[in-house]
C-alpha cells in the first residue's frame, strides 16, 4: 500500500516538476509511511526525492515508534547535540531546487530550511499529495464506513439518554466517552450546543449551561478510528418539538437531501453547495445558512474537496465529504445536519445510517 502511494506521489512530483517532497508532523507522512509524527520541536521530516532513497530524519528518543520499512525508507537518528536541519540540508542541497514542503510543517523548521537552502524554492505539499489522498480506495472507503458506522450506533443510543438537568459538557464527554468504547483511537471534537448555543456552529460546550425542558440540542462529534475520520451531526429536542422548529427542520431535510442527491461524479463541488443552498434560500433562511455545505474526510477530519461556492473541482469516484447544511437564527436557536458521503460511478453513497429526524428526548 505504502510504496503504491508513494510511487504516485513520485509521478505526480515529475508531472508538476518537483524535485523533493518535505513531510514533517500532519496527515501526509503516516499516508505514505504508516508513522505518525509527534508535534514536537525536535524535527521529524520524510525526505522524499523524485529519484533515489527515501530517508526519514527522526530524534533518536523517537525512534522506537517508528515501524521500520526498510524497503521503503531508511531511518536517520540524530541526537539531542545535532543539527537536524543541517542534517536535511545536506540531504537536498545539491540535487534539489524546487521544494515541496509539508502544510502542518512548524513555521520555524521552514524557515530554518529556506535559511539553509536558499538556493531552493519552496511550494506547498498539499499541490503534491491532496489530489491523491482525495481519491479514496476500496481499503478506505471500508475504513471510513466502519467509522462512521460506530458514531451511528451512538447517535442511535443518545436518543434514549436523559439530557434535561445535565449541563453540555457533560453531555459532551459522554459523547467522548461513547467514542473511545465503540473503538476510536481518540475522540476529535464532540460539539453539544444547546437553544441559542445551536446558533453557534461551532459552539464550545458550556460547563454552565444546563439543558432545559423546550430546548432543541445539537449534538457534532467524530473521532480517528483506524486511522480514518467519524463526523456526524444529529439534533435532539427535549419534550414535543413545536411546530416552527419542525417546520424549519424539515426544510433542513430536504436541503441535505438535495446536497447528496447532487453529488455526482463529474458535478462540480461548488454546484453541490449550490443545490442544498437553494433549498434554503427558497424557504426563506439563505441568510441563515452561514457555511460552507460540506468538507472532505479522511485522514483527517477536514480535507480537499470543499463542497463550497467557487471550487470546481469536479467530484470523482472515490471522493468522500460531509453533506451538512445548517440553518442558524441567532439569540434564538440554529440545527444542522450531517452525512459522510462517497461518491461513486452508481451515484452518491452514505455511509451514515443513523436516524436523521429530531429524536425526542427526556
């Protein structure tokens, strides 16, 4: 699997005429290594030319983490007296001149870099290795769905929890807490945003805020799980919903339902935001729709594509992002709602099964 990548990656550097790919710490070097790198100030950096041997310039004390591939890359240690970036650049000086550096590469190891190298120009891998890992396999797409399948099953379970006289956070690290037994590594972010709180997309969960009788509750979480990334959006309302939240909910519906039924392969990721804003926008609420309609998902949680207004990035197969409309009325309250979806060359596949109406809850 890795030398497949990489060997892709190889192509895609002559295609664009790169002469060495950089990956420190992020998503890219555990999709071409199988290692992960620890945010650190102690260097780790894949030295990847177009030709020759791949080396893997790692702090000695790290070294033990790292699953030897010999076959792929060698491993260079250096110690706690070295000069790590002298140690890369010395490895590029000589045959390379166009750089592609890592896009979660600590800024103070680049410009070290180009300090050392200024013969090089340096660029952003992104250019290098996003069009790949956008392309998601058979292997991936599996892994994606078993992620997903598990934050279906908790979504699935929260509707028969009591939520009424428990504070959001609380709530919240259930919903972590949920994660890390269904079998994530780790739990990526758990948002429970309760009535006006819904307003904020983005809502940091309140250890104050205690959720009451009448309130409509938003609940986004995902997690990493086998290296692959769960993100789901469900609503829950404490007691009978009145009929201006159903109302607006089911224009939600149909807006997300427009969204994928849109992503096709061959439609442009700005157009798939366009078919769910419509949607909105004929109900009334366009102002209320704050955000983009969807992200990629991978490796990492928000990845290439973005569904959003001026990309037109066509989809293709294999492509996987959220379809998430939302519709927000601040002071007051704000809904969402979200899939993961792949697109295939039969149409667009959910991989989330869970319930998406607003479960009642006590």
């Amino acid at each position: 699997m890795y030398a497949t990548r990489i060997a892709r990656v190889r192509a895609r550097m002559a295609e664009v005429g790169i002469d060495a790919l950089l990956l420190s710490v992020g998503p890219d070097l555990p999709y071409l290594t199988g290692y992960e790198a620890m945010p650190l100030e102690r260097l780790t950096m894949l030295v990847l030319p177009r030709t020759g041997d791949i080396q893997l310039v790692v702090p000695r004390l790290e070294a033990p983490r790292v699953t030897r591939r010999p076959e792929l890359f060698a491993i260079v240690e250096w110690d706690e007296t070295d000069d790590p970036i002298a140690v890369v650049a010395a490895m590029i000086r000589r045959s390379a001149r166009r750089v592609a550096i890592g896009d979660h590469t600590w800024a103070r190891f680049v410009l070290d870099l180009q300090r050392a190298v200024p013969s090089c120009v340096f660029s952003r891998a992104s250019e290098i290795v996003s069009p790949i890992r956008m392309v998601k396999d058979a292997a991936e797409v599996e892994a994606l769905t078993r992620a997903a399948h598990a934050v279906d099953a908790i979504a699935h379970g929260m509707r028969s929890v009591p939520f009424a006289g428990r504070t959001e956070l609380d709530v919240h690290r259930e919903l972590v807490e949920r994660m890390l037994a269904a079998g994530h590594e780790r739990a990526n972010f758990a948002i429970v945003a309760a009535g006006e709180h819904a307003a904020s997309p983005h809502h940091e969960p309140s250890a104050a805020r205690v959720i009451a009788p009448g309130d409509l509750v938003l609940c986004d979480f995902g997690g990493t799980m086998d290296g692959y990334c769960s993100d789901i959006t469900r609503m829950f309302h404490v007691g009978e919903i009145p009929a201006e939240i159903s109302d607006v909910y089911s224009v939600l519906v149909e807006a997300q339902e427009a969204g994928v039924r849109a992503a096709r392969v061959g439609t442009a990721c700005e157009e798939v935001d366009a078919a769910s804003r419509a949607v909105i926008a004929a109900a009334g609420f366009g102002e209320f729709f704050v955000h983009r309609v969807g992200h990629g998902i991978g490796t990492e949680a928000h990845e290439d594509p973005y569904l959003v207004a001026g990309n037109d990035r066509e989809l293709e197969a294999g492509h996987a992002f959220s379809v998430e409309p939302g519709i927000y009325f601040p002071g007051r309250f704000g809904m969402r709602l979200e899939d993961i979806v792949v697109a295939t060359a039969d149409g667009p596949e959910r991989l989330n099964v869970a319930p998406r109406d607003i479960a009642i809850v006590a």
